[in-house]
C-alpha cells in the first residue's frame, strides 16, 4: 500500500476579511451562492486577494493544482488496484480522506462545487458510500492514523535521492507532499521523517505524485 498526504494544501473558502470585496461579492452573485460557502480561487480572485493579503496569490487559493494531484492519483493503475490512499491537510487544518473508488469531476468547475460541498456538508456520500470525508485535524492529527509503513518527506531541500531509491526495502510507503504551489511546509514535517528530492528543480505536486506512484507500480510489481 502507498499513502500519500498532500500536507498544508492552500484549499480554503473566502477568508472573512474578504466577504466585503466588491469583486468578490459580484463573483457570488453570479454563481448564486454565499461568499462564506465559496472556496478561495486565486485563478479568478488574484487581485482581491492581493489586495488583503500583499503577494499572497503568489500561494494562496489553490484548488487547481489540488484538482490536477488528484485526477493524477485517482486515475492512476496503483488507484485502481485499490492500492493506493490519499489523505489532504489543508492549512486550516482541515483533513479530507477519499474513498478510493471515488470518481471525480473532469471539469475544473464542477470539481469546485464538489470541494464547496464537502466543506458545507463535511461529508459527501453516493449510495450508501462515503465518498469524501472532512474532519478538523492537525498535521499531528493526520500522522497518527494515516501513516502506513516507511515515512518520507518530498521537498525540493531534501537530500538528494533517485525516486528509484525511495522505496527501497520497504512495501509500505508514506510520503508526504507540499500541497502549495511555492515556499515551503508551515507543518513540522522534517521532525516526522528524513526528507528528500527526487530532481535538480522544483517539481509540482502532480509531476510529484505521477513520479512516485510510477516508481511504486514497478517496484511492487503492479505494472511490468
């Protein structure tokens, strides 16, 4: 079995300090919802965010990449196998666990309405089935039910290693991966486990994922 937890995820809804921003308020009338129940989007909200929190679109309100992670992991062949297990922390220490046989949006847009929904239900079922689950939840939290087996940090100040390296003796895998699109963790994750990097540059989370669940299949033998 391979766990990957996304950890710090920039996925949140508006912040309060926000609710008053006119574009913001034009934005909810035209998707006819609350501000308070729409999730923070810096692909259409970069300049109000600036505006409250200065640069903070460069990091804030990132469901895009989150939404790429998970169609990566999700249609993976070790997903399929159902031997795979995904668990989010957002920074608000929010912690979202998904039942592998979950089948999500394609398109961007309903992906968002399916986050917002999580996040005002906390739970999204589909005959009889949890599907996605929201609890509030530290880093700490997360650590002590969802780690399976050998524990890794992927960071781009990690020790150098060939992601053909990282699983080496061990079947079960953790790996903890920034769910941020620049910086680095706010969690103590280098206190949890070794770190390290799998490339010379910087990585996004899904070219991240992609490598080590490619590297996963080979080793266990998944995919010749």
């Amino acid at each position: 079995m391979l766990t990957i937890l996304l950890v710090d995820a920039e996925l949140e809804l508006i912040p309060k300090e926000m609710w008053d921003d006119h574009s913001i308020i034009k934005l909810a009338k035209q998707r006819k919802k609350p501000v308070r129940e729409i999730i923070l989007d810096s692909n259409y909200m970069h300049t109000a965010i600036d505006r409250y929190y200065n640069g903070g679109s460069r990091r804030m309100g990132r469901p895009d990449i989150i939404y790429n992670f998970l169609q990566v992991c999700m249609e993976s062949i070790l997903n399929k196998k159902g031997e795979l297990r995904i668990y989010i922390h957002t920074k608000g220490d929010k912690i979202i666990s998904f039942n592998p046989e979950i089948k999500l949006p394609k398109s961007y847009n309903r992906f968002i309405g399916l986050i917002e929904d999580l996040y005002k239900k906390k739970e999204i079922k589909s005959e009889g089935k949890t599907l996605m689950k929201m609890s509030d939840g530290t880093f700490q939290d997360l650590l002590s039910f969802a780690v399976t087996g050998n524990l890794s940090v992927l960071s781009p100040t990690g020790n150098p290693t060939l992601v053909s390296n990282l699983f080496v003796g061990h079947s079960e895998q953790t790996v903890i991966i920034g769910g941020f699109s620049e910086g680095d963790y706010s969690s103590d994750v280098y206190n949890s486990a070794k770190a390290y990097r799998i490339f010379d540059e910087e990585l996004t989370i899904w070219t991240t994922a992609m490598e080590i669940i490619a590297q996963y299949e080979r080793d266990n033998k998944i995919v010749q």
